[in-house]
C-alpha cells in the first residue's frame, strides 16, 4: 500500500460528519440549535448522553484508526526513533484527520472544533505522541476542575501539547544516553561525546504539536474572547450554551444544570 494515499484518506475520514449525521438520524439538524457545533457535547445536550458517548467515541476513532494504520504500514509503530521522512509522513496522516473534521467538505467546509478527533489521532502515534496527549488531557481535566470553563481547558491544553511533545523527546534522548553510557565499550566515553551520539528526534513531532495546538487554539478564539470579559459560560450554569465539544465533556440535557462525564 502507498503509505502517501493515507494522507487524503485519514482527510476523508476525519471529515465523516457523525454529530451531524447522528442527529439527522433522529429528525434534527444540530447546526442550528444549541451551541450550532456538530461535536458530541452539542450532540449530548440535545439528544442525551448515550448519543455524547455514540458520537464520541466515533470521532475519537476517525482520528485513532488512519494514524495506527500509518505507523503499522510505514513500521513505526511503537518507536520513538525513526527516519525523519517516515516521520513527516506519519504525522501528516495524523495532522488530516482533525483538518477533516473541522473542515468537512460534506457540510460547506464548516465543521467541529477537533478535540476529540485530534485526540485519537494522538493517541494514534505511538507513543511520540501518546505521551504529550495523556500529559495535555491532564493539562485539561486540572483547568476544567479549576475554571470549569471546557473552551479555556481545551485550548489550554492545546497550548502545552507542543511542551508535553518537547519533554517526552527530551526524556527519551536521556534514557538513550544513559543506555549507550552503561555499555562496556562506551563506559570511558566523557558524557558530551556520548550525547553527541544521540540524535534528537523530537523536531517533526514538536512542529506537528505546534501547528495542531494553533489551530485548535483559533478555532476557540470566541471561547476566549468570552473568558476575557467575563462571560464565558462554565459548567453547572444553567445558562450555559456549550461550543466546544471536548474530551471527557458530556452534556446531559435535563431541567436542572449541564454535568461532566
């Protein structure tokens, strides 16, 4: 297989608008009411929380399923070091998945925000960026539980993802260090010798975090306009009007206040 036609593939899949059709399935156009967004926390509020959990789950997978399939074709599968190509390549699959999503085709290139898509995609490379994506959710559950504002976490914990991505290669190149320092054959060797051996492998996968966590942040310019002035709905506000839809975040419609699941 072209491991280059995974590009437009991981596109085309990430662009599947499954809020929107979940919706349509039961007789309603998500995109204009509620929060308008066609992401599973739109989709929970109005529909229930088995249709957060359905939709979630889908989206998570289109960006989950091309970036396991690349690394399975390209064999970089479980591998922190890899040629350099290989791993622009890997990453471009995984960078399409969310484009696709907030981007779709099939709905006049309008889409969701890619939290939950990105995500899988993440989660998908690994484990370069299994890592940064466990260490960024973290990032987004300490926020949320502090400001209780599901905009302000997710780009919040976008803007660390590219730190997250810079640590785990920065740890790695370490433990290579200190594998090649306990050989017999190199135990004389003075440590910067030793580190010039180790190559740093992280840079494709800092920019690719980098970009990722720009658009992401972009894409919540109103959430953060809104927190700015003070305005921002949080969790538990019966006024609240979610658009962001968000890892973890289940929105249940009832007559009381919005919950997390």
């Amino acid at each position: 297989m072209n491991p280059y036609l995974l590009i437009p593939l991981s596109f085309l899949l990430g662009s599947i608008p499954f809020g929107f059709l979940i919706g349509k399935s039961r007789g309603l156009d998500i995109r204009t009411q509620g929060s308008g967004n066609i992401g599973a926390t739109n989709l929970g509020r109005l529909l229930g929380r088995k249709y957060f959990v359905m939709c979630f789950i889908l989206d998570f997978t289109k960006g989950l399923m091309p970036t396991l399939i690349a690394g399975s074709v390209l064999g970089t599968l479980g591998y922190m070091k890899m040629n350099p190509a290989d791993a622009w390549l890997w990453l471009a699959v995984m960078f399409m998945a969310p484009i696709g999503h907030m981007f779709t085709p099939w709905l006049g290139f309008k889409g969701g925000k890619g939290v939950a898509t990105g995500l899988g995609a993440l989660i998908g490379v690994m484990p370069a960026m299994t890592l940064p994506a466990t260490g960024a959710l973290v990032v987004f559950i300490v926020v949320v539980v502090l400001w209780k504002m599901i905009g302000v976490a997710s780009s919040v914990a976008a803007a660390s993802l590219p730190l997250w991505t810079w640590y785990a290669f920065a740890q790695y190149e370490t433990f290579e260090e200190r594998r090649i320092g306990s050989q017999t054959q190199f135990s004389e060797l003075p440590a910067t010798d030793i580190d010039l051996m180790v190559a740093n492998h992280g840079l494709p996968f800092i920019v690719a975090a980098t970009l990722l966590a720009v658009i992401v942040i972009n894409k919540h310019r109103p959430n953060l306009s809104r927190a700015i002035a003070g305005v921002e709905p949080k969790i538990g506000d019966s006024k609240a009007v979610p658009d962001a839809e968000t890892v973890g975040s289940a929105v249940e419609p009832d007559d009381s206040s919005d919950s997390t699941g």
